[in-house]
C-alpha cells in the first residue's frame, strides 16, 4: 500500500495545487471503491470533493501499465497505483451493541451438532435493529452489510467451516469468549490469509467471471486460492466472506433490501458470456 501511496503522491505532485494529504485520501477512496473507477465510482468521488482533474491524472498512469484491467466502461487501477483490500466501512450496528449479543448463541448452545461457538441469528439482527431503532428496510439492509464487512476485516467474526458441502452455523462471533474456540488459530490463519492474497484473487477471478446476477467470488475463485495459498487456505466458505465484504462495501451495484444487486469492477468483467 506505501508503494501505491507514493506511486499516487509522485502523480499528484504535477497537478497545480494538489497535495501529499489529497494524495492519501484519494487513495483511500479508491481502495474503499475496490481500485475500481467507473461510471458509479466517479459520481461518488466527485460527490466526496475529489475533483475529476485529479481521477483524470490517476486514469492517464494507469494506461500505459500492463497490469490495468479495462472492461467495459470500467478501469482496475494496477498495483503499482492501488492494492485492492478489504476497505474499511463502517457500520451504525457495533460488535458489542445489546441487539448484537441478544441474538448471538451461547458457546455451547449447538454442542449436540459437534459445534463450539457464538454465532449469530442472520436474520434477527436486522429486525432487531429496525425495531429498536425505527430504521426503514433500505437503511436496515445497508447498516447490515456494512456490520458484516467491518467485522470481517477486523476479525470479530468469520464464516468458517473446512467442509464445502456443510454450511456453517452462522456468522461466528470472535471476540471474548466467544474466542475461546478449539479451531480459533487455524480461523485467524485463514483470515490473515484471505487479506494477505485479497488483491491478487479479486484480480485473476475478475478476468474469469462476468458481471452478472451470479457473479462475483465463487467456484473460480476457490480454485484460485486453493493455487495461490498451496492448499494453505482451509475454509471452504473463503468466497462468501469476501462477496460479504464486497457487499457491505458497495461493489454491487443495485443491492437493496428486496435486491441482491449486481457485482462491478473489481469483481468482475462484462466480456465473459454467461455460461
């Protein structure tokens, strides 16, 4: 990331009146866009104070490296200029909040399953917030998915399970005691995994799957961690976390409370057919 930062502060350096700050938010904007500018990415930056100058100057780097993906009216920022990582959303709805442990399992509560853990009731957290809070579905749906993203780049959750054709409990709770689980260190194993390979599998997948409803991190993108990390990456449900925080990050487009939505750049391409 320093390097991209430097890359960025070097750029910016040419253009009248930009400045080293500028320089870091912007990065800091882009990664939170998944390197990613586009039609959407562009309103929203303009909209943060970014001027289109300074996205112009970062688009014109891009062209002449090899490593920029273009599709569609879409350009994937290289890695020189932008490394792609879980962003840093943030939720209304906290960890430690009382709706969030209300509807969190006791460790031992799915003992007779062979299961150890705190786990989530997926679909009692947004309507216990919507109750306690008077939200509307749409604001419900968005804090939700932020909730999830933020929790699974800080490491107080995971959705972990070894085996493909076993869904998991739930969203696991990781912190307190909640921690004290018997396969915790092979969980953070592959959570420091899944961020230490984060750009290179959303890159490769990118180029393998189109932007359709079904897009996004799935059968290809396991394949490609189980390459990538040697066969070191251990969860099975590695591709739902990511497509969470791609979520709650806002890369894809159209999600609302009634609608999945569609995933963009970075996650995808809008060349590859539908199978």
């Amino acid at each position: 990331m320093k390097r991209a930062l430097f890359a960025l502060c070097c750029l910016f350096a040419q253009i009248p009146g930009a400045s080293a700050a500028l320089a870091e938010d912007l990065d800091d904007f882009l990664v939170g866009q998944g390197c990613a500018i586009g039609p959407e990415t562009t309103d929203l930056a303009v909209a943060a104070g970014f001027s289109a100058d300074a996205l112009s100057a970062v688009v014109t780097e891009a062209e002449d490296d090899p490593e920029t993906f273009r599709t569609g009216d879409w350009i994937v920022l290289p890695p020189t200029l932008c490394v792609i990582a879980p962003p840093a959303v943030k939720s209304q709805i906290r960890i430690d909040d009382p709706e969030v442990v209300a509807v969190t399992s006791g460790i031992d509560d799915y003992a007779k399953f062979g299961e150890r853990g705190c786990f989530l009731d997926g679909p009692g957290l947004p309507s216990t917030v919507q109750q306690t809070r008077g939200w509307d579905a749409e604001t419900t749906n968005t804090e939700y998915m932020r909730f999830l993203a933020e929790n699974l780049r800080a490491g107080t959750i995971a959705f972990f399970k070894d085996d493909p054709l076993s869904t998991p409990v739930g969203i696991q709770v990781l912190t307190g005691e909640c921690a004290d689980v018997p396969n915790i260190s092979e969980i953070r194993a592959n959570q420091a995994l899944r961020d230490r390979y984060f750009d290179d599998l959303i890159r490769e997948n990118a180029t393998k799957v189109g932007c359709e409803e079904d897009g996004g991190p799935g059968i290809a993108f396991m394949e490609l961690a189980a390459e990538r990390t040697k066969g070191k990456n251990t969860n099975a449900w590695l591709f739902a976390e990511v497509r969470f925080i791609a979520m709650g990050a806002g890369w894809y487009a159209g999600m609302s409370a009634t609608e999945r939505g569609t995933p963009r750049p970075p996650l995808c391409n809008y060349e590859t057919p539908r199978p």
